[in-house]
C-alpha cells in the first residue's frame, strides 16, 4: 500500500513537465502492454534438486524500510533514507526470508537504484543474501527524476524470486488510474503483472506477482483484478500450472469491516463529515467487497474464506503507518491446483507494514 498526496503529485507534475520539454528522452518510462522484465541472477549459484511440493511466499517489503515513517506511506515525513537503514531494514527482511526458506517468493515495493533508499539495488542485494539464485524484475514506478521534496530518480517494482531458473519472464501493463488528470497521472504509478516460466528440473510452471492500485476511486481496482486474472486464466487455458501472489490492496469479499477511515486518518485530517472527502482514499471498501470473488470463484487461495472467516484477526496482514496493531488482509496467493499449510506470518510486523504469507504448494 503506498499513500501519496494528490496534490503533491501536482506539484511534482508541473515541476517536473519542464524537463519533459527540455529533454531528449522521456523523464518518465511509460512502458508496453507486454514487455520482457528484467532478469536477475546470484552471484553465486546454489544446486536445487527438483520437488514434489514447494514452499510460496509472499511479501510487500516496503522498499526495506521496515515501520520507519515514510513520507509517501501514512502520515510520515521522512523522503530519503540513509543507506544503513535500508541496509538494516533488508537485513531484518533476509534473515526472516532464510528462516522460513521458500522456493518462490513474490515481492512488492522492491526498490532498484532509488534515492529514497540509498540508490541499492534490492533484488540483487536480496538475491546476495538469501538461497534464491534468480529473479525477475518489473518496475511500476521508474522515472530519472522527480523534483517534489528531492525525491529524485525512482525505480521501484514487483520481484519475483526462484531458486530455479527462470526460463523467461513478461511484464504486462495495468490500467493506469482513471480518476487524475492527464498531467497527475502521467507521472504516477503503474501498476502491472509480471509472468515467469521457471524451470524447475522436468516440471517447470508459471510464477505470477502484481500488486494492485489501493487509492483509485473509480473502477480502476476492478480492472486490476480482472487484468491479473486474465493472466491467470490464459495460464490456466494452456493447460499448464501456476503459483501467484501479491499485494492486490483489496480485503475478502466476507471480511466484517470495511470502513478504516478513521483508523487511517492522519493528524488533522477529518472524514465521516460529509462533502467531498467523506472518505479516506484507500480506506473504504464498501463499494468493492465484492471484486475479489471472481477470484475466489475460479482458482484456490492459500487461505480461503471459510478459514479466514472462522478467525479473521488471525490472517490480517496489514497495519497502517507506524501501528503495529494489524487490522485488515491485503496480500494473498493462488493457485489452479492446491495448497496446504497457508500461513500468515504476524511475528514479522516489525519488518514491514505487511505481513508474509506462505503456504505449501502440490506440484501436479
């Protein structure tokens, strides 16, 4: 879930559309409807026999900065990060990653060479310090610069992990929000779906990651969902298998509340009082609480709605700010075929505003 201010978003619009019109390469990377992502590899490979089951993960990291406040995630102010923070953040990310051990993990809000965080490319770093050996890279968020507040150049993007090869790999573009202006959404976020083949010795199968608008107040969410699941679906029609995972910023379709207004709200801001800002970006799910059914309608989740409906505290996996009080479910995984063990991993709130999910995958 990552929270920026509209009109700071204007602002950083006009500031910097005068580049655009001073230089010879675009400022910001519009990117295709389906393009290769970007391949990455350990600097030192490790030997992974083929398996039967596999341990799937996944995890919004927060760009490594754990629960400090940033100023583009609740009600924070702080715009770059020093490199040992970052550094100290990652660490607390790889060393949970290598005490759970999975095979496949899907990261979101991975950061490649950004100011904020100390210019460190996180998937390598994170492939250097962990027992995956590949990784494919997708950014929703790549500019050379961005003038507001010195946020400077910004990659940041959806990751996939593997300990197999990955035999290739495909970004596929989200809809970009349809309620800004030309110039605001020029410059915002865009989101996107990346696909992997990954061969594992004699069964390879898909790896699907995305991580979906939280603050779009029209239908654009639904038209996240519904590109991730075409994903899915031409997998599916294939014949073939897959994992997935992500952010998807929605709650289930059972969840008993869906109004966070209130617990969002930053100092001096005021909802539930009527006129325009009635509610808080993001915050609201009334109107979508039924967008993730067709989901749950055609493939298996990792948790499904009957478990997490006999215990929702239990399966939250996202707190707001610096809270460290979960209190909603944002991120799952899926699958054609089925899962054991589906694990919510609340002991790592302090390393993220999200929380890990993993689960056991059966191998067809």
């Amino acid at each position: 879930m990552v929270i920026m201010n509209k009109y700071l978003y204007q602002i950083l619009s006009i500031l910097s559309f005068g580049l655009i019109l001073t230089s010879c390469d675009p400022i910001v990377h519009e990117f295709k409807d389906i393009e290769d992502a970007v391949i990455y590899r350990a600097n030192n490979i490790k030997d992974v026999n083929a398996q039967d089951t596999i341990k799937v993960m996944t995890w919004n990291i927060r760009f490594g900065v754990a629960r400090l406040r940033f100023f583009g995630d609740g009600c924070g102010d702080r715009v770059i990060m020093t490199k040992s923070e970052v550094i100290e953040g990652l660490e607390g990310i790889a060393e949970k990653i290598n005490q759970e051990n999975p095979d496949i993990l899907f990261i979101q809000e991975a950061d490649v060479q950004s100011k904020k965080t100390g210019y460190i490319d996180q998937a390598q770093w994170l492939l250097d310090h962990t027992d995956f050996n590949y990784g494919a890279y997708g950014s929703m968020w790549e500019s050379q610069i961005i003038l507001a507040d010195g946020l400077g150049r910004v990659n940041t993007g959806n990751l996939i992990l593997s300990k197999w090869e990955i035999e290739n790999a495909e970004r596929y573009q989200l809809p970009l929000r349809g309620d800004q202006d030309g110039l605001t959404q020029y410059f915002y976020l865009r989101r996107n779906v990346i696909k992997a083949k990954v061969s594992m010795p004699g069964k390879s199968f898909y790896a699907v990651n995305t991580h979906l608008t939280a603050f779009a107040t029209d239908d654009t969410k639904q038209k996240h969902i519904d590109g991730f699941k075409a994903v899915l679906d031409g997998i599916a029609a294939e014949g073939a298998s897959f994992i997935a995972g992500g952010d998807l910023n929605e709650i289930p379709p059972n969840a008993s509340k869906m109004d966070y207004c209130i617990d969002d709200k930053c100092e001096g801001e005021l909802y539930h009082s009527g006129g325009e800002n009635e509610h808080k970006e993001g915050s609201y799910f009334a109107p979508e609480i039924t967008w993730l059914s067709s989901l749950f309608n055609s493939y298996n989740p990792a948790i499904p709605l009957d478990v997490y409906g006999a215990s929702e505290t239990d399966h939250f996996t996202h707190s707001p700010d610096d809270k460290l009080q979960l209190d909603r479910k944002l991120d799952y995984l899926w699958t054609n075929t089925k899962w054991f063990n589906g694990t919510t991993h609340q002991e790592a709130t302090e390393l993220s505003d999200h929380i890990p999910v993993s689960a056991t995958w059966v191998i067809p």
